[in-house]
C-alpha cells in the first residue's frame, strides 16, 4: 500500500477515535456533593427497604463526582439535596378560643441523605423539580401550622412560641420522612391580630414595666449625679495639682531652655563674626581675581580690536578705496565730457542767438518802417479830415458800440422778468436804449465831443444837400 493509502488510514483513525472522545466526554455526567445523580434505565437492581423488604428498581444514584451513562439505554436526572428556605403566612388561623390570628413562619427544608430517602424522594419529586418539592413542603406546613394554632391560646403562642413551634415540626416530620424530607428548623416570626388583642395584653406589662423603668432610671440618675460630683471634685484636685506640676516643670524648661539659647547665641555670634571676616576676605580675593581676570579680558579685546581695525583698514582699502578711486576717474571723465558737450551747445546757442537778434532786428527795422510810413500817410490823411468826417466815423461805430452793450444779453440762457403785464421784453430793450442813451453823456466827458451836436449837425447837413458840405466844413476850420 502506498504511504498516502497509509496516511489516508491514520487520518481516519484518528478522526474516530476523536469522535468516540466526545461521544464518551458528553456522555460522562458529574454533579456536585449537593446534587444527586439518577440514572434511568439498564438492568433493574434489587434493594432493600429500612423495613428489611426488598424490591427492584430500574435506576441506579450516583452521590456527587461523575459516572458514564450509556447512549440510547440510559437517561440521567438530577436531584438537589441543599437546603431551600420556605415562608408560609396564615392570614385568618384560628386559636382555641377563637381568636383570629396573622401567623408569619419559616423553615428550612432538604431532601435526607440516606439511600431509602433519596429514592422516596426521587420517585415522587424527579419530574416536579425543585419547585415542585417546595409547593408541596409549603402546603404540609401550613396545615400543620394551622392546626397548632387551634391548639393553643393566644397567651401560650404569645408567652411560649418554642413550644408552637415544636408542635408544628413534629406534625411535618411524619408527612415529609414520607416523602424523603427532613425539616432541618421551624421558627414562628410574626403574629398579629387586627381586634387589637395583643395590644391590650401586653398594656399592663407594658406599664409596670415603664413605671419600674422610670424608678429605675431615676435611682440610676441619682446615682450618677452623686458619683459624677465626686468624680468632678477628685478630677479637678487632680487636675490642679497635674496644672501646678506641669507649671513648675515648664518654669524650669524655660529657664533651663534659657540658658542653653544664651549658649547657643554667643556661639552662633561668634561663628557668625568668623564667618563675616572668612567671608570678606574671600571677597576680597574674588574681587582681586576678578579685577585680574578683567584686566587680561581688556587686554585681549584692546589686541582683538586693533586687529579688527587693521582688518577693516584692508577691507576698505581692498572694497571701498579701489571702488572710490575707481568713481572717481569716472566722474572726472563723465565731468569733462559734460563741460565739454555744455561748452559746445553754449557756442551753438550764443550762435544761434546772434543770428537771430540780427534777423530780428532786421526784421524789427523793416517794421519799424512801415508803421513810420503808415503813421505817416495816416497823420496826411488825419489832417485831410475835416469835422463832418470825424463825425461820420462817430457815427459808424455807434452801431458796434450798441451791439457791445448788448452782447452780454446774448449769452444769457434765461432771463426771469419779476413783475406783473406782458411789457418784460420791451422793458429789457428799454433797458438797453436807455444805457444808448447815456452814451452821448460818456463820449462828451471823456472827450469834449458833443454827439447829440454832432448828429444834429450831421442831420441838418444832408438836408442842405451835398453842395453845401464843403462850405460847412470849410467854415468850421
């Protein structure tokens, strides 16, 4: 066979037996020492009774640890063997003389130990549970307490209640070794009445035990007081007597303190003044130190400086000094080319100027000339004029003189008239005729002619005709 046949064989080995570990670890049961393991099924077993009978059975116990349960044969079961606590009230039980009681109690309750026991008690509680096993326990107690409470009186359960309660223990015990149960305790907790019967029992007890209270008290308060005056009185000797030796002894500490202080500060003043001088001279060294150290520090930076200096000398001669020089030529060339090129364009413009004052002379004498000659064919033709001819230039520039005083109306956009009527246009050239009017006024202040005359002569002269303008004006001269 091939070794992958063989490794095909192990792996499946192996995987069984793997499988067969966990079939028989699932089916290995274990309880703890408080639980009872019942195993179902299998072969029947034979037992025998505390009586001395014997049976057969089709299960076998397992008291705590562990036990393997077939698969498919057998069934486990678990029954617990702690203890459980149960709380059973009776709200309406009746006493022997029929007195209505509130009865409160409490036990304690497990399944026995012994095999006949735990059988008893598996073959009738198994399948119900632990809570099944303590419904039933709960209702035997009941009736068991209900019957010790028609027993007895309400003094006897009041004054006695051990005894109510080992009559309601020894009613439960026959009832529960039948089913395989023990009750470990019984107590009664509470009783109660709602006519106010235990309250009105317990009123005369409550009230001599009261009055004994008090007298009890009060001898004890009387007591107190006189031990607590004696006590005070012993205390305050003794605490007098302790102040008095705690004062003599801190008198003596304070002068004995005194005194080793005094000690202690004419020593301390002593090493203080040692220490004083110890440290002045120390100054004075460190100072001297450090006035030498000074001293060098000086001297170094006086020599780092001087180099320094000559350091900065060569820098500049090596940076600043060739690049002056260097500037310098440049701008003794750059300044003789400057006076050079000012010294050329002053000898063009001195030229220039000359040549043209002459032309402007020339032309100025030309000028000269002709105004000479107009002024004089104006002065021949100003003395050729007679009167009647300065008039009628007078005349001529009348209309221009007009239309100067008008031309600032033109360039007026808007006029606004303030008045009342429809006569605001005739009014401005009523304006404008009156300052015509004024004119002849003017001209004969500021040059002796008369307009007025002048026009009035004019008139009269050409209603004479044009032959007579020569005489006229030949008179007038």
């Amino acid at each position: 066979m091939p070794i992958v046949g063989w490794l095909i064989l192990a792996g499946a080995i192996v995987v069984v037996v793997v499988l067969i570990l966990i079939a028989v670890s699932k089916q290995y049961r274990k309880v703890g020492p408080n639980e009872v393991l019942i195993i179902s099924g299998g072969r029947k077993r034979t037992v025998t009774e505390p009586d001395g009978t014997k049976r057969k059975i089709g299960y076998r116990m397992h008291v705590g640890g562990g036990t393997f349960v077939l698969p498919l044969l057998e069934r486990a079961d678990i029954l617990p063997l702690e203890v459980f606590t149960l709380n059973m009230e009776i709200p309406d039980g009746l006493t022997a003389r029929g007195i209505e009681l509130r009865a409160v109690g409490q036990a304690q309750v497990k399944v026995k130990s012994d095999e006949h026991s735990i059988r008893t008690a598996a073959e009738q509680f198994l399948s119900k549970g632990l809570t099944g096993m303590k419904e039933i326990a709960t209702q035997i107690l009941e009736g068991n307490m209900r019957g010790a409470l028609g027993a007895m009186t309400v003094e006897q359960i009041y004054q006695n209640r051990d005894e109510f309660n080992r009559k309601v223990m020894a009613a439960a015990s026959q009832a529960f070794e039948n089913m395989g149960l023990a009750i470990l305790s019984f107590s009664l907790k509470e009783i109660s009445d709602a006519q106010g019967y235990l309250e009105a029992l317990g009123r005369p007890h409550v009230a001599r035990v009261k009055g004994e209270a008090e007298v009890a008290q009060a001898e004890a308060d009387k007591e107190a007081s006189i031990k607590s005056a004696e006590a005070r009185k012993e205390g305050d000797i003794a605490k007098f007597g302790a102040e008095m030796e705690i004062a003599q002894a801190s008198r003596d500490y304070e002068m004995q303190r005194a005194d080793f202080q005094a000690d202690i500060n004419r020593k301390r003043a002593v090493a203080d003044s040692t220490y004083d001088l110890e440290r002045l001279k120390m100054n004075q060294q460190l100072k001297r130190e450090e006035y030498q150290v000074r001293l060098i520090e000086k001297e170094h930076a006086i020599k780092v400086e001087e180099k320094e200096t000559l350091r900065r000398e060569k820098e500049l001669e090596s940076t600043v000094k060739k690049a002056a020089d260097a500037m310098k030529y440049q701008v003794q060339i750059e300044a003789e080319a400057e006076g050079f090129r000012l010294g050329a364009a002053a000898k063009g413009k001195a030229e220039a100027i000359r040549h043209e004052g002459l032309a402007k002379a020339e032309a100025t004498r030309h000028q000269g000339q002709a105004e000479a000659e107009a002024m004089a064919k104006k002065a021949e033709s100003w003395a050729k004029y007679n009167q009647a001819a300065i008039y009628q230039m007078l005349i001529d520039v009348l209309p221009k003189i007009a239309q100067a005083v008008s031309e600032p109306l033109s360039k007026v956009d808007k006029i606004v008239m303030v008045g009342s009527g429809a006569d605001g246009a005739s009014k401005l050239t009523g304006q404008v005729a009156s300052v015509m009017a004024q004119l002849p006024e003017v001209i004969r202040s500021l040059s002796g002619i008369d307009l007025k005359e002048l026009i009035q002569s004019y008139s009269k002269g050409r209603a004479e005709g044009p032959a007579d303008k020569p005489k006229q004006s030949s008179g007038n001269k």
